[in-house]
C-alpha cells in the first residue's frame, strides 16, 4: 500500500492505520521470568542530591566527543558511507535553507528545525497520541515540544539518559514534577533531576514511540539518525523488556526537507528501526511501511568498543548469557571517540 499524505488538521484519527499495524503482528520474545522477578539497582534513586552543572557539563562532553566520532566515520572508508552521504546532504540543506535551529550547527546532530512545535503539535493531534497513556520519547531537542505535550497531557513520559551512557531509561508523570517546571522536566537535564531512572526489570507497557530523524523516506517509511545507533539499542531493549512489539506505533517528527527518496531498503540493515508516521509542519504521512521492525538487540552488530560505552547493555549480556549459559556473539570493532585520551590530555 503506497504512503497516504495527509495536511495537517485539527484532529486526525488513525484508528484504521493502527488496525493494519496490528495485523501485522509478529511473535514477540521477551524476558524470562526469572530475569523479571531479580531486582534492578536502577529501579531506585540515588539518595545524593542532584548536580545539574556536572550533569549537563558531562553531557556536552560526550556529545563533543561523539560528533567528533562520527565526523570521522563519515570521512572514512565506511561500508555505510551512502548514509553518511544522505545525512550530510540534509544536514547543508537545514543550515544552507535558513531552517536549522539550536543547537548549531546541526550537524552530527538530530536536527533541530523551524517548527518544531508545529510538527509535535500535529503528533498531538492524532488519536494514536491522544490514547497512549506512555510515550518513549527521544531526548533531543525537536522533540522537546513532544515530550511537553506528553507530561502535560498526563501521560507517562519514558525518556533515555542521552548516548545511554549516564543511565537507561527515566519516567516522568506530571505529579512528579513541581508546579511550572514541565518545560524544565522536557530537557535531558530535568528528566534526570525529576524522573525516575529504571532497569530491565520495570514492568511498563510503552504505547507509542516517538523517534527524531535525520532522513526519513515517506514511500517506505526507511529512516536515517545521526549514526550513533542508539535509537535501535534503545528499541531492542524494550523488546527484551517486553514493552513494545511489532504493533507499536513508531512516530518521527520532522521537517520537510528532510524527507528523501532515496534511502534503498534492500541496504538497510536488521536492527534498524523504520517508521509508520512522519509528522512534519505542514502535513502527516502514513508510510505504510512493510519494512520488518527489529526483533531485540543483534548482539553480532554490537562492537565490543560500544559495549563497553554502555553499562546497561553490559548488564543485559551478562543476563542472558547467565540465563541461557551460552556465550552471545559479539560484532567488529570499530572506531569510537577516544574519550579516555582526551581527558588525560585536558588533565596534564
């Protein structure tokens, strides 16, 4: 079925869309029971009181060091290059248009764009929001509108701690945030200071998924981030927990200009997450997509040097390999910032 555009409007049901995503439901493997019933240390918070300066001084730093990172990938030799071609493409043509916002430039970034907020607002529009008592949001900043209207509209927000690498997952309801500071609680460092942080055990059923985008193509629903691959890592592990399955909607916001047609999908890889909605300032599109939704992790992708990045995938390894008594694959090595070099240089 090809994509259906539709312009934006004051209500907008996709109860027929959602009926078709369901069919097209999949067995879902999740976590034994024996992995639900352990506690997780993650499930609780810290008694220390919050360092909103370090917090967000260590989130700049890993951010520098990450866009560094995949500025380098991007000149190299990459098997993945006619990605980094597309991105870069798109990424000129926000900065080159007048369109890209803050934080700048946007490259190496998930783009911020002018209307934003018409794009989220849209997003808040239709029913499959309107009904999603949970919302996993991306913690970047075009979606900040998103993640405002999902606590003020008195749902569950699931954010990730930004490149996982601080934490996993928070939530955030709106009792739990003080009067006046939703918009405070819709950035990264006020989803650490108020929500709560937890582990692979949380019982939590996520409704909706809103994923921020590089490029996305409306005729098949193919899409491309900034090259980090956590939005995967981060769907793969909802998998495990049991929160999503095939039939979760999976939402990108948008603009215009970053919609492209020529993302080949027979070059996509296994563990990348396709979209069903795209949600940009002037219209919504329903993809239709038929590419298959990622199963779990692929640990086989997963190179030792990003799992060594990120505790919580280290912790969910050694689960499994507890649980089944197997040793689980373990991908090529790549290049990563060398976060650890810097440090030492700037501490000489």
């Amino acid at each position: 079925m090809p994509p259906l555009f539709l312009p934006t409007a004051p209500s907008l049901s996709l109860s027929l869309h959602c009926a078709a995503a369901a069919s097209r439901r999949s067995t879902l493997v999740v976590a034994s029971a024996g992995a639900r019933s352990s506690s997780s240390s993650a499930s609780s918070s810290s008694s220390a009181p919050f360092d909103a300066a370090a917090f967000e001084a260590e989130r700049h730093r890993l951010d520098a060091d990450a866009r560094a990172g995949m500025a380098a990938a991007a000149a190299g030799a990459d098997p993945m290059a006619w990605k980094w071609r597309i991105r870069k493409r798109v990424w000129d043509a926000l900065e080159a248009e007048g369109v890209a916002r803050n934080p700048r430039p946007v490259h190496h970034r998930i783009p911020n764009f002018d209307g934003a907020a018409a794009a989220a607002d849209s997003l808040g529009r239709l029913e499959v929001f309107q009904n999603a008592r949970c919302v996993k949001v991306n913690p970047d900043s075009p979606q900040k509108q998103v993640r405002f209207l999902t606590l003020s509209g008195d749902k569950k927000l699931l954010t990730p701690q930004p490149r996982l690498r601080t934490g996993f997952f928070s939530v955030l309801e709106s009792q739990m945030v003080p009067t006046g500071c939703i918009p405070e609680a819709c950035t990264s460092v006020g989803a650490a200071k108020y929500g709560r942080p937890i582990g692979l055990d949380e019982r939590i059923k996520v409704d909706l998924i809103v994923i921020g985008s590089v490029a996305v193509d409306p005729s098949t629903g193919a899409r491309l981030g900034k090259g980090e691959g956590f939005a995967e890592l981060e769907y793969g592990m909802l998998r495990y927990m049991g929160a999503i399955d095939d039939s979760t909607m999976i939402v990108t916001t948008v603009h215009d200009r970053q919609l492209v047609d020529d993302i080949p999908v027979e070059k996509l890889l296994i563990h990348d997450v396709p979209v069903d909605i795209i949600c940009t300032p002037t219209q919504v599109i329903l993809t239709n997509t038929t590419i298959p939704k990622p199963q779990g992790i692929y640990w086989e992708k997963l190179s030792p040097e990003k799992l060594g990045q990120i505790r919580i995938l280290r912790e969910l390894k050694r689960r499994i390999e507890q649980e089944t008594g197997t040793t689980l694959p373990c991908g090529p090595s790549e290049n990563l910032p060398p976060t650890a070099q810097r440090r030492r240089r700037r501490g000489q």
